[in-house]
C-alpha cells in the first residue's frame, strides 16, 4: 500500500476541442507531465473506413502537479 505523500495528483486541464494533442506537446516541452487519454475510432468518408485516433475525453488533459485544484479550477504555475 502506497502513502498518501507517494501519490502524484493529477488535475484536468480544459483545452478547445482539436487542439489537445498540441497543448500536450507544449506541456512535455516546457517540462511538466501531461496526459491525454487517446481511442481509436472507425469512421466512414467516401465508402471507406479508416482508424482515426481520437482523444476519449475531447476538451480535456490530465496534468500533474504543475497546477494548484481548489473549487473545481486549476491555476497554471508559471515559475517552472
């Protein structure tokens, strides 16, 4: 069994849709830790189906302790 100082704390970053992978790379470059969960979705275009790669939560990225959560917001730190 883990402490409870061991465990990270991640906070959900939201982001306009489309753009999620965009601001994960960001994040990795600048040094913090960031998370988007990805699926794989078949879609028709033209009687053909492809494997798209899509985010399952669309809006959304998990970042950990680059934020302070309080009340529902995350507030970003920019001194790192």
């Amino acid at each position: 069994m883990m402490a409870n100082n061991d465990m990270s704390r991640w906070c959900v970053l939201y982001t306009a849709p489309k753009s999620e992978r965009k601001l994960v790379q960001r994040l990795h470059a600048a040094g913090y830790m960031a998370f988007c969960p990805i699926q794989i979705v078949f879609k028709k275009w033209k009687g053909q189906t492809k494997e798209v790669f899509a985010p399952l939560f669309p809006g959304c990225i998990f970042v950990e302790e680059a934020f302070y959560c309080f009340a529902g917001w995350c507030i970003f730190l920019t001194g790192r």
